[in-house]
C-alpha cells in the first residue's frame, strides 16, 4: 500500500518537481561557443566563454546580463606569406530568452537574443571597439529540476570599429554553443 500511495504521490508532483521557467526564478550559468570561418583571405577560429544571470519576469521568458570573453586566432594568406594574429575581447550583453514549452518538462526548447557592445585588443596595438548582435535555439536537458545542459546553434553579426574596414563592415557567422544553466527559486508555480 505504501508503494502504491508513494507511485501516487510522484506522478501528481512530477509537474511541480520540474517547474524551472516560472515567473520569479532566477536563471544562472552560461556557454562556450567555438566558431571556424573565413572572412576573404583570413582564416578565424573564435572561442568565446559567456556567463550569464537572469530572471522571469512572466513564465518562460527571462531576461538578464551576459559578459562574454572571446579569442580568435587569425591565419591571412598575402601571396606566398601566411601571417597569424590574436585578439582578445571582453563585451556585455543584455538577453532575453524564452523557453516553447511549460514548466514540468524534462525537454525544453529555448530561443535566445543578446546585444553586446564592448572592445578588443590585437597583441600589440591599442583596444578598439565593438558590438554584435547574437540569435540562438536549442534544446535545454533538464538533468535534475534545477540544472539543464543546453545545446544552441547561433548566428553572430560583429559590427564598430573593430570592423570597419570589412566588406558591409560587419562579420557575420555561425556556430555552435554548449551551455549549462541552474535554475533558481521557488519550486512550484503561482
């Protein structure tokens, strides 16, 4: 009987047990991203790392502040000369992020858009700035009612001083992200 009555009670409060995109709960974590391209004769690999807080401010849609460190490597073919070059950034983006399905699932799927603006610093010469706009979806795998491992394919459009002398001078890509988010608050829906 206990079997039964405890069987019972998981099946009424697994809905409450994943209740992690509600109205009040905090959203902590972040992504890295890794992006290969070729921008005319250059060769880019980025790496980027972006922490990010938030918060629900209506059910399934959080909003907060991303700072996202970066690094590319540049290899540019001049003729028969290949030149490499490195550059750090730093930049900080407010998001908003909205999750398609209720609160309960163990799958979710999450569209997320972020503006950043900030600079970068090429080994040797002066920081120069910068903004981009970022649009990515995926799936977040809730692996207890508090964490989830998400997935995102991304595009990134890189715009300011930093690339001024581009073609349509900005630098457009996309990539790939892995993140890890922990959700934080009251447990069950109001």
């Amino acid at each position: 009987m206990k079997k039964v009555f405890l069987a019972a009670f998981l099946l009424v409060s697994s809905n409450a047990i994943f209740a992690q995109v509600n109205k009040g709960q905090w959203l902590a974590g972040g992504s890295a991203a890794f992006n290969a391209g070729k921008r005319g004769d250059d060769k880019q690999t980025d790496i980027t790392i972006a922490p990010d807080a938030g918060y629900f401010f209506i059910d399934q849609f959080a909003a907060g502040l991303r700072p996202e460190f970066g690094y590319t490597k540049t290899k540019t073919k001049s003729g028969t000369s290949t030149n490499t070059g490195s550059t750090t950034s730093f930049s900080l983006a407010p998001f908003v992020r909205y999750y398609f399905m209720p609160s309960g699932k163990m799958l979710n799927i999450f569209a997320d858009a972020s503006y950043g603006f900030g600079s970068s610093k090429e080994k040797g010469e002066e920081s120069i700035s910068g903004n981009y706009y970022q649009i990515k979806a995926g799936p977040a795998v809730f692996l207890t009612p508090n964490t989830a491992l998400e997935f995102a394919l991304y595009y990134k459009s890189y715009g300011g001083d930093a690339y001024e002398n581009t073609a349509g001078d900005r630098y457009n890509n996309f990539g790939l992200s892995v993140g890890f988010q922990i959700h934080l608050g009251g447990m069950t829906k109001k």
